[in-house]
C-alpha cells in the first residue's frame, strides 16, 4: 500500500488555495514526557501544537520533532473544537518524519488525502498553510535556494528547501504547498528564514520505509576537507588537481565498515565527479554538497562506488552506505522515547555522557566532556560515564564539590556502563571502593566506605525525595537502534 500520491509539473497557485487544502490539513496536540538531564530522575510534561497532513490510506503525516515520549495525542480537523485520539505508527527520527493513524471512523468523514509533489521547486512562490484558532492560515513564501542540511531530529544530511515568509512562531509542520500539490513541511524557522523538508524527499523516505528491508536512511562515516589549494592534491602526486577532496577521518559515528582511508582522495562517488569543494552536478537541482549522495536514491546497506586517489594511484572501491545510529557512536548525540539513565551511589551522581546531557550545561557545558565529544576514538570503550555530581552527605564528605569527571574504573574494572559500576560495586573485596578517573580530571581518586554504602544511599533517597538510586536500561539492538520506531499507546 502507497501512502503517498505523487504528480508532476510546476502547478499554478490560484485564489481558492485554502479552500483547496481545508480537507487535508489537521491540527495535533501531542502531550509528552519532558526531563531535566540536570536531574534526570525528574519528569514534567509538556505540550506542543503542530501541524499534519492527510495521506491516502487513512494516514496523517508530520514531523518527528516534538514526538518523543508522547503519551497522549489528539488531532482536529476542519477547526472544530473536538480532538479526536491518535498514535504514532512509526516514528522516523533520523528522516524526521512520523505518521499517525486514527481509529475513530468519525474522524475520517470529510478528509480528503493531499497529493505530494514529486519533484522539489526551484523558483515561484510557495504558500504556508496551518490551522489557527480555528481559521485555516495562509502565508506566501519565496524560495531562497536548495541545500544540502542536518535533519532537525539527527545528523543525517539530505536536500532541503529554504525560503523566506512573513509567517509567525513557524517551524511546527507548517504545510507548505504549491499549486495543488503538497511542497513539503516546515522544519525549521529562524526569523523570516525556514527550512522545509521537501515531499519528493519525504515520498522517497516513505517508499523506502514500506520496503520489507528497508534498513534506514544511509551517512557517509568520514571527515574530509577541500582539495581547493592545489598544492594539496599535488602533493599526493595528483596531476589533474581540479577535482577532489581529502579524507582526514574515518568512522566519525562508528557506524561504517570503512574501506576509506584517512588521505585518500575522493575523485567521484556513484559515478559523480566531486569538485574540490566537495560539491557535485545533481542532473535534477544542480550543484550540490555531496552527502546528498548518501540519501539522494540510496538507502542504507546498499553499494556506492567511490573512484579514489591513494598512494599515487588512481582506484575504485565499494563503499557500503552505513545505518544512521545514534547508539553507535561513543557520546550518542540523541536520546529518543527513553527516560536519562542514572546512578545514585552514597550520594554521587553517575550519567551516561550523551548528547542531551551536555545540551543541558548550554554554554557551559565542561571542556573536557566536549572534548571527549569530538575526540571519539577512546580504547576499549564504547561509551563514557561521568561522575556529575555529588549530593553532599556525612559519608562523601570531601568529596561535595567533585562534578564532571569522566569514570575511568571502580575497585579495577574498566567502566563504560552504569552498569558496570553497578558489577564492580557487588564484587569488591575489602571494606573500600576505589574510583579512578581519567589522567586529565581534576580528582584522580575517589575512596569509599564499601560497608556504608547502601545505608548512606537510602538516607540521601529520602533527603533529596529521589524516587528511585538508579534507572539503567538494556541496550537495545542495533537494528532497533537504526529503525527508530515507536509506538505509543
């Protein structure tokens, strides 16, 4: 089954635009668990209004932002006061894309599905439509240009339209049409300037996602810099220096098995001459940034010929397009539809380093955990935990001022895990634990009362009305990791 209905041609924007569209637009109200990785054992809620199209097979499509940990979402249509309940059927938070479905017959009666736009508008006018207290709003938009940009859920890159609109407090699924075609979804708004996710891409995804192996949206696992200068390019022996960028390093994310080398030079990939900007002639949109090539018809898993330059030579290699994945990389950059996880021992607090973590600090998020952010590559290790605070009490007195520092073992054991922590804390021998941290902490040793420790636990619990000393949860696997998909009830 396809959701989505496609058509072609530039379509001419006319009067009736919203009576058009008044049929396929609806207005969702998503209630969420929100957390404070500050303190993570604390939970609020919060609200947000966003905007939805309606798709063929009795779908409603939006983006991702915003949906993690929903519990509770309800949709309105034709500006009526009444909501009607809806959930997720799968959530796509590296597309940034989510579809929902609504049981209640009722709801459907009127709606109509929009048609999507097959290709991505290069010039004209567009318009911005959305619900607002119960009136369907129209704002004009001009496009700008065509990008190649991070989706607002992750760090996977793919094309993306720009354009510049009078509209107000934007950036919520906005719907942006042109003609009778559905254009895209608003993304972003900074300003007057939004970013929207165009529906040739979205059809692309949504198609892809209907594939029985379908394994996610694919990332090109390297940094590179231009070959602009060419005495770079001619100092690897490269006569023709006009095309080409260097690799500098391989497995950013850890999430591809490399055939690159840090100094190879990237001459073509799929068949695409790179310029020394890292930029490549797209037959459909131009000049564009090569990662669009990762996403551009590819999917995860699939086979992309590179035509290299290593060791003075001129040779091709298949690089396997790797799954986008937050929990490969060594600080995953983001935590969806999970609670932080945390550890309360004696008053001294353990988290995962991930990315919402150091969100939380803002501006003053601590040099040496941002460092361990972009210097991944930590031996034998496949994640960070950091002491983040001490909650002072009687049993870690002169310890109170001790905060982010990066555990490096407990009582002798290599620690990457919480859990880990947990194994070495019920394995001690002797009546002390022993906290080593990383050579460029400021404390290199903690000490312990290993016999005390329980009780001092339960008596900061009660002091500080913590609920629970910890919430560790299981890995989950690798393709779980990469589909992303949640369902909520």
């Amino acid at each position: 089954m396809l959701w989505v209905g496609c058509s072609s041609g530039s379509g001419h924007q006319d009067n009736g635009v919203l009576d058009r569209f008044k049929t396929s637009l609806v207005e969702l109200e998503i209630s969420r668990k929100s957390y404070n990785y500050r303190m993570p054992w604390v939970t609020n809620r919060k609200q947000t209004n966003k905007n939805g199209v309606v798709l063929s097979g009795k779908r409603i499509l939006t983006t991702a932002d915003d949906v993690s940990g929903s519990v509770l979402v309800r949709v309105q249509k034709d500006g009526e006061s009444k909501k009607y309940n809806a959930k997720f059927i799968w959530v796509d938070y590296y597309a940034n894309l989510a579809v929902l479905e609504v049981e209640d017959d009722e709801f459907w009666s009127g709606l109509e599905p929009a048609t999507l736009a097959d290709t991505v508008p290069q010039s004209g006018n567009l318009h911005i439509l959305r619900w607002t207290s119960g009136r369907l709003e129209s704002r004009e938009a001009e496009i700008e240009r065509l990008l190649v940009g991070k989706s607002q859920t992750s760090y996977v890159e793919y094309l993306q339209l720009q354009v510049t609109s009078e509209i107000d407090a934007a950036g919520w699924a906005e719907v942006v049409v042109q003609g009778d075609r559905v254009a895209g979804l608003t993304a972003s708004a900074n300003g007057k300037s939004l970013k929207i996710l165009p529906s040739a891409v979205i059809g692309q995804m949504l198609e892809a996602r209907e594939a029985q192996d379908h394994a996610g949206l694919g990332y090109f696992d390297f940094a590179w810099q231009p070959g602009t200068n060419p005495a770079l390019l001619d100092s690897l022996g490269m006569q023709d220096t006009g095309h080409g960028i260097l690799v500098t390093r391989v497995g950013l994310k850890r999430v591809a098995d490399e055939v690159l080398q840090a100094g190879d030079v990237i001459l073509k990939i799929d068949g695409f001459d790179i310029d020394p900007e890292g930029k490549y002639k797209d037959p459909d949109y131009g000049r564009l940034h090569f990662s669009q090539l990762a996403t551009r018809q590819a999917v995860a898993g699939q086979v992309l010929p590179m035509t290299i330059w290593r060791d003075g030579k001129e040779m091709k290699v298949d690089y396997l397009l790797p799954a986008a994945d937050f929990e490969s990389d060594l600080v995953p950059d983001a935590e969806f539809d999970e609670a932080p996880e945390y550890l309360i021992a004696g008053g001294m607090l353990f988290q995962p380093l991930t990315g919402p973590l150091l969100a939380a600090y803002g501006k003053n998020s601590p040099f040496l955990m941002r460092y361990y952010d972009y210097q991944r590559p930590v031996e034998d290790r496949d994640s960070i935990v950091v002491l983040t605070g001490v909650m002072p009490d009687p049993y870690n007195r002169g310890y109170e001022d001790s905060r982010n520092m990066i555990v490096d073992t407990v009582n002798g054991q290599p620690v990457a895990t919480l859990q880990d922590i947990v194994d070495a804390f019920e394995q001690v021998e002797g009546d002390y634990h022993v906290l080593q941290f990383f050579p460029d902490q400021p404390l290199r040793t903690v000490v312990l009362d290993a016999t005390t420790m329980s009780f001092a636990t339960a008596r900061v619990l009660e002091r500080y009305r913590v609920p629970e000393d910890r919430n560790i949860r299981r890995s989950s696997s690798a393709s779980e990791a990469a589909e992303a998909e949640v369902a909520v009830q």
